[in-house]
C-alpha cells in the first residue's frame, strides 16, 4: 500500500491527505464533496473533452461576475442547490410559513412605510393591496414583526438591475405591525421575467431544454422578536411558469390568491397571513 | 403532485424539468451532476454560511484565472479529479505505461532536436542523462516514435512561467526514435516546486492542512501511428514529496531510477522505457 492515487482508490488517497492541521469542519466538508464528487465523475464517465468544457464553464461563470451579476448564484439556483440549502437549514413545523430563496436583488435598508402606504413610485403595472396578518402557529396576533418586501416592476426588472431608469426603492419597502398584527400596503401585481441568460448558466439551460423564467412573485422578510426569520415570497397564482419555475423556487403553500377589486384602493387584491414559529434555542 | 421542490424530492423535482429539447450527453450528465450534488449537500448540511463561501471561493476562482494561470485546473487536479478523469479514459493493459496528468505548463511546438542534444539552455541544473527504448507490450521496439518532454528549470519555474528570465524553449524538447526504438538526451534533473498557491486554492490546502508540492518530475508525451499516445511523467525516486503529491499525479510505475554518474555527458542518468499499447479501435 503506497497510498499513490488509484480509480478505485481515489476518494482514499485524496481524503487521507487531510492533515490534523486541517480546520475540522472544511475537512469535513471537503471530505464529503470529494466522495460525491468523485462517484459523480466515475458514474458519468466524464471524458477529457468534457472536462476540459467544464474548466471554461466555470472560468466564464467567474469572470461574468459583477457587482450587478452572479452567475455562480444563478448557476446554484438552476440546478436546486439553492433550495435545497435553503430547506435543509429552515425545516419548520407543518402550518408555519415556508421559506423560499433569497435572490440576488434583495437590498437591505428600504425605506419605512407607514401600513396603507404604496411602495410603487414610478406609477407603472397594476396596482395591488397586499394584506394579511402575522401569526403564530396558535393563531395569535404578533405586533411588532416587521416586513420587508420588495417585487420587480411593470417591465420585469428590479430596481437595482436599472439604476438611472426607475426611482430608487421602486416596489420596495419595511413596515411594522401594530397590535393588531396586521399589514397593509399598495403595490403592484408583479410580473415573471427571465432570470439573466446571455451567459453560462443561460447556455446550459438551452442544453437542458429549460427556459429561464420566474412566475411572478413578492417578495417578503418577516422578523419579530423571538420567532425564526422566514425568508420568501407569494406567488401569482395564475402564472404561466408557476410549475416550472428556473430556480425551483414555488412551494404550494406560497401561491396566493389575486383577486381583482372592482372598488377600493387599487386594481387588485391578495390576501396573505405569515405564520411565524419560535427561535430555535 | 405537483412537480414543486421539495426537500426529499428535490432531485427528482430538478431533473424533470429537462426537456425533450434537450443535448441527450448534456442531459445525462447534469442529471447526474444534480444527483450527487444534492447528495453532498445533505449528508454535509451545508449551511447558508457555507454556501455563501462557496459561491465567493467560485467567484474569486474564477476572477483569478488568466492566461497564465488556471485556477480551476488547479482546484480539479488538487481535489484529485483531473488524475480521476485521466483514469478512467485511460485504463491499459497492465505493464503498459501508465498515464498521468498533463498538467498547466505544456507548450505545443517544441524545437525537433537529436538524440543525444541537451534541452537545457540556460546552463543550470544538475545535468542528467534520460534514455531507454520505446516498446509494445511484447517488447517489440517502435521506430518513429515521437517523444515531448518537457521540465522545470533548477528554480522549480517553467519558462512559460517566467517570460524574459528563462531562454524560449527551456528544458524543452520533441525527438523521434529511430529503428532501434531509442532516446536519449540531456536535461537536468528536475526539482520539486509548489503549485501556484497565492489564490483560493492555495487558501483551501492551507484548511486542509496540505502542502502545496509537487515532487520532481519530467514530463513526456509519447505517440506512434497506431498506438495509445501516453501522457505522463517520471518521477525522482528520493523526492521528499513522492508520497504526497499536491494533485495526486504520482504512479509505483513512474517512479524512475536516477543513479549519480562518475563519467560521461552528465552528472545523474534515468533510464525509462516506455511501454505503448495499441489504439483501441
């Protein structure tokens, strides 16, 4: 026994050249990536060719990167890894509000809005009330939680993916509930729009046969002091993608109803309550 | 049922969005991919942390490559998936010669020189006699057959490596057999030297607890007309890093004699016989 790499030997010989100055939990880790990573090369029969297009792919999906571009995000996000890292660290009890993914265009720090304010500044799309109540699992009402929400625009784009063209904050904002644990505000009934595609991860999507669209959805982060952070959105329940989201993203819970107001404060109406469970000790 | 992820189905949920237009290898392929990805990414529970340091660890991967320097070459060879890759598509028959990796610093082209010349042109160096027979499995002598070498210089640098400072052509050098299926030539010795290890990769052996060595090597490709072409290198058999190879390159069979001589062109001699098996058809 040399413990010179061998095909059979491979996960092995690499693995056992983690030493005790390793950090324990990247040992870990790398040790796990390395045996998966291996069967997967192993089960796939990769070929030099293919490897050598791997090594470009992953060379662009870098050098695309940008402040304003992750190609690496979009490339976890298409293939479920995003998700699935999400669902793995945010398991909650049946009843309670899902998470879903994060996406690149949150931004933090939007402006407070007093409950019944319109987050919509640039007067484009159809106006919407957003309204519901923060819960426990119990039923009770939460005052104090807070919400952050943020959609796209009419167009399809947020904010942040066209600086100079929309207002800043445009379809975002905080509000905070009182004691009756409830929200309202006016925005508009967000659109599906294709997640960035003029790069790597748009190219695999092709070989894929995938297109690289988001039903329409909101977007939420609902805190309160005590109860687990959820992180997602509601999505348009009639939307063309609802089952075949790019980036995995609807779970059944989270589609929610848009019905259209004939009277009222704006165009159409969706009802939403976030159920919150307490902070893990 | 309705196709939305799910924790427990998120495989499934990823893989049923390829489509009929699909590339069939493409698809097959990153359906694997997705398999053990997902895989790696529950038996690790990778944390929102981790993910967000491995979408950065990418990142930056990727904004170091250049034309001189390959990042993820580096990582696939470290993880031991350039040697895995190079296995499996070169399985031979045994006492044939066995293949290694490429590695970075190949350059086409090299000068066409005579048996016996010297490689070496910048004069430093322990200077060291390689020769030996290019053979089939029956030991039969090849006429004809090509042989690329190719080495570091006595710093451990390539001259690719070092533009200006190193003549063109460096330790570098093509010959062809004649009918007795002989090579000889001068070089040096080659010395052991760190892969580049000033970027991310160099960031996750220092985790791991690695060291970043190569042990000595020189580097051949060797092709005849109906033959297997064998990538590989020889190795210096005393070399302290023999048993711990940063990317896992080293074989029993390729380890090579180097003994001291007391006369002739050179200080050390090694001599190696390679051993080519028939192209598959």
């Amino acid at each position: 026994m040399t413990g010179y790499f061998t095909e059979e030997g491979s996960v092995a010989a690499v693995n056992a050249r983690m030493t005790e100055h390793a950090n324990p939990r990247v040992k870990d880790i790398m040790s796990l990536l390395v045996k998966h990573l291996h069967a997967f090369v192993k089960e796939a029969r990769i070929t030099q060719d293919e490897w050598d297009a791997a090594i470009v792919f992953l060379t662009k999906s870098g050098q695309i990167c940008s402040s304003e571009r992750q190609e690496f995000i979009l490339l976890s996000d298409t293939l479920g890894v995003s998700m699935l890292v999400d669902a793995i660290n945010n398991r909650r009890e049946h009843g309670a509000t899902e998470n879903t993914v994060l996406g690149p265009f949150y931004v933090a720090g939007a402006p407070h809005r007093q409950m019944g304010d319109t987050i919509s500044l640039d007067g484009k799309g159809e106006s919407c009330l957003f309204e519901g109540k923060v819960i426990d699992l119990q039923g009770n009402l939460i005052a104090g939680a807070s919400i952050d929400v943020w959609s796209d625009n009419a167009d399809g784009y947020y904010d942040v993916q066209q600086p100079g063209q929309q207002p800043k904050w445009n379809n975002r904002g905080r509000f905070v509930t009182g004691s009756e644990g409830a929200y309202q505000f006016v925005g508009i009934k967000p659109v599906s729009y294709p997640i960035p595609d003029d790069g790597p991860v748009g190219q695999m999507l092709k070989h894929l046969g995938r297109h690289p669209y988001r039903p329409a959805h909101m977007h939420y982060i609902v805190t309160a002091p005590g109860y687990q952070k959820v992180v997602t959105h509601t999505f348009v329940g009639d939307d063309p993608y609802l089952a075949s989201d790019a980036v995995f993203g609807v779970k059944e819970t989270l589609v929610a109803v848009y019905e259209q107001l004939t009277d009222g404060p704006a165009k159409w109406r969706s009802p939403f309550d976030f159920v919150l469970t307490r902070e893990r000790s």
